[in-house]
C-alpha cells in the first residue's frame, strides 16, 4: 500500500510593516531619517502603519515612527500645541481625572499658567458610556482645591452624543457650558447639583471637536484656536478616547480674575 504525503504551501500576503502594523487608510509620504530629532524623541510617539501615518496631523514616517514637522503639533508625538497650550499625555498636574467603569484613563491634558487666566476648562471626548443606549452619560463632578469661591466656563465636547450631568461643589459658580462636537445637537448637558446660568451650543459647522489626540481623526487643533480666539486663553484642556465620569479639582489661580 503506498502513501502519499501532500504538502499545501499557502502564502499569505499581510500588509503589516517590519513593525507588526497595521496600514492606514490615510497616506503621507516618508521622509528621510533624522538622527538627531529621532534620538531626542526617545522611542515617543506613534508607530508608522505600512510606513504611513495616520490622521490630519500632517504626521510623516520616519524611522519607524510618526513625526509631525508643524507648529501646530509636537514634533515626537504629535500631540496639538496651540499658544501656551502644549498637550502631554499622561500628565501628573492634569486638572482633570477621568474614568470608565471604575478604571483610571490616561488623558490628554494641559493647564496653562499664565497671567490673566480665562477660567475655561475643556473637557473633550470621543464617547461617553456605550452601554447606554442610544446615548452615553458622562458625570463630571467640579470642586474647587481652595475655600475662595470660584467662577468659571466649561467646554464639553465629544463625537459621539452624550448626556452630560454636572455635579458642582458649594462655592464654585458655572457661568457657562459650551456644548460641542460631531452630534453636538443630540447632546445635552443638566445639573444634578449647581446652577448653570447659560448653554450655549457651538454648531460643528464652525468650531470642530477633539479629545487631544487627532492622529486618529478629530480637530483638537482647530477647537483650542476657536477658544483661544474668543477667550484670549484658556485655564485647562482634558480629553480621553471614552470615560464616563470626570473630575475636575480647580484651583484658584485657573479662576477669572
């Protein structure tokens, strides 16, 4: 009785880079690698995808990773930086904290400190609690780290819709809440405890929404300079892909004048 062995040879085509990437939909060109941009990064920033970068960041390939060689986002993570508002991710001194499910979010933050502070605080993201149907909560408690009473501007912006419910301490006043983002006229905002004096909803045709990181899509650049523009500055930014609650402890020197 004779045996046949037959062996298949299958060769699969798979488009990820030497990385282990995955490709992105949205191509830019490479550029050549700079030794000594690159070694001050320190392996910082995004991998390249299929030796292309993502989003609208204007991100190109080098070395491996997505650089941003504009003024308008930080060269090694391509994170925006807009007027004195240079976004960190992960930072200790971020205003606000976030969670989803009862677990801590690395956010995308910066607080500024500078002279004639705006006292407006941004909170941006891409969704809310989805297992809310058909739109996530996301409760944002705002305390004050002093006694002085404080008074101040929210901006809450998000992609997806969201029911934003705000529980404000005793002696902190919310003059204003900015609604924003992609389905900015599905979203609301109401207080469960504090009084907010005006909402006010920013059309997505005109001001754009971001959680602090475009590389995946969003303008975060585009909101910072509409507030920037109408403000003069802003007190703080806080953002994170989802989270269902926020925290925000301000302090005084992040207060109107």
């Amino acid at each position: 009785m004779e045996c046949f062995v037959i062996i298949v040879v299958v060769k699969i085509y798979i488009l990820w880079d030497e990385n282990g990437n995955y490709p992105s939909y949205n191509q830019v060109y490479s550029a050549p690698f700079n030794s000594t941009a690159q070694i001050s990064c320190r392996g910082l920033g995004d991998l390249c995808i299929a030796r292309f970068c993502w989003g609208p960041t204007g991100a190109t390939c080098i070395n491996g990773y997505c650089r941003c060689n504009n003024t308008e986002y930080s060269y090694c993570e391509c994170l925006p930086t807009v007027k004195s508002c240079h976004i960190a991710f992960g930072a200790d001194n971020a205003v606000g904290t976030a969670t989803y499910g009862g677990i801590i979010q690395k956010t995308y933050s910066c607080v500024v400190n500078e002279a004639g502070y705006s006292g407006v605080h941004v909170v941006g993201i891409y969704e809310g609690n989805s297992n809310i149907i058909p739109f996530g909560d996301v409760n944002i408690y705002v305390s004050s780290s002093e006694e002085k009473p404080l008074s101040l501007i929210l901006v809450l912006v998000s992609h997806e819709p969201v029911n934003w419910v705000l529980y404000v301490s005793y002696g902190v006043t919310v003059k204003r809440v900015l609604l924003g983002g992609y389905n900015v006229n599905n979203s609301s905002v109401r207080s469960q405890r504090g009084h907010i004096s005006v909402i006010e909803r920013l059309p997505y045709s005109e001001v754009k929404s971001g959680y602090g990181n475009d590389s995946n899509g969003g303008d975060t650049v585009s909101l910072l300079k509409y507030l920037y523009e109408r403000f003069s500055t802003i007190a703080s930014f806080n953002g994170c892909y989802q989270a269902d609650t926020w925290s925000l402890r301000i302090q005084s020197s992040h207060d109107q004048p």
